[in-house]
C-alpha cells in the first residue's frame, strides 16, 4: 500500500510539473505577443515569476525522490567503511535538517506576507513561497528515509 501511494505522489509530482511548465510557456508566450502588439498585459512578469518558483520548487521535490541532487562524491567513495558511514549519516542528517527549517522558517514568511498583495495580480504574495512548506517536508522525510536505509542497509555487516 505504501509503496503505491509513494508511486502516486512521484506521479502526482511529474504531471504537476508538465502542467507548471505549460503554463509558465503560455505565460511568457502571451507577455511576447502582447508587447509585440503595443498591448502589453502588465501582470505576466509576475505571474511568471510566481510559475518559476512553483516549478523550481517541485523541481526540486522531484530531485530529492529520484536522489538526482548534485552530489560530490570523490572523497566520499574514497572513504573506507566506518569513516564512510559516519559521513553518510552527517550528510543525510544536515538534509534532515535543513528541510525541516525551510518548511519551518517557509511558515513564518507566508504568515508576514499573507496581507501582502501582489502589484498586478488580485492574490498574495505568500502563493510565492507556500511550495517551500511542501518541498522541506518532503526534503525531511526523504532524508529520515535515506538515514533508515544507509542505518539498515548497514546493520550485520561488520566493521
């Protein structure tokens, strides 16, 4: 069961992403044609900043499930086994940690700018920063799961 609502959620995630990138296109496609034309429409610079930062957040999400992030590993492999370990857990632990601050700190922005209003849009400004929440939850539990796998993975075998 868990495994399959893990499978949905990445899919989820995909379309989601296909739906933002269509969008952001159409966004900028329209800006284009309307300055093209003399008749700009004033609020498709910030609808498409807004698209941006949506798609670079579920980017983002989507890296993290896939373990796709930029990883240096030279020294990392060249590492033997406890030394290696130790620093496994350190760098899944400083994931741990850093999703939980964003989504917690993400909480405290979009609270000071809920009564903020975007110029040309009729909505908030903290729609600009609520995919921070979901992206550092999810870049926490990917890095509570990657800790119990390096942990488990290493149980039994010896030292």
């Amino acid at each position: 069961m868990f495994p399959r609502l893990v499978r949905l959620h990445d899919l989820f995630l995909e379309r989601l992403a296909m739906a933002l990138v269509v969008a952001l296109l159409g966004m900028v496609t329209a800006g284009i044609v309307s300055r093209a034309v003399n008749h700009p429409f004033s609020f498709t610079d910030e609808a498409s900043g807004f698209l941006m930062v949506w798609l670079a957040c579920i980017g983002w999400m989507l890296a993290t499930r896939r373990g796709a992030h930029i990883r240096i590993r030279f020294f990392l492999d060249r590492l033997p086994g406890v030394p290696k370990l130790g620093t496994e857990i350190v760098i899944e632990l400083g994931a741990v940690l850093l999703g939980a601050v964003i989504a917690w700190k993400a909480l405290h922005v979009i609270e000071a700018n809920s009564d903020v209003e975007a110029t040309t849009m009729p909505i908030s400004t903290a729609w600009m920063y609520v995919p921070l929440v979901p992206a550092g939850l999810l870049t926490l539990t990917q890095g509570l799961a990657d800790l119990w796998q390096t942990l488990t993975a290493r149980a039994g075998k010896p030292v």
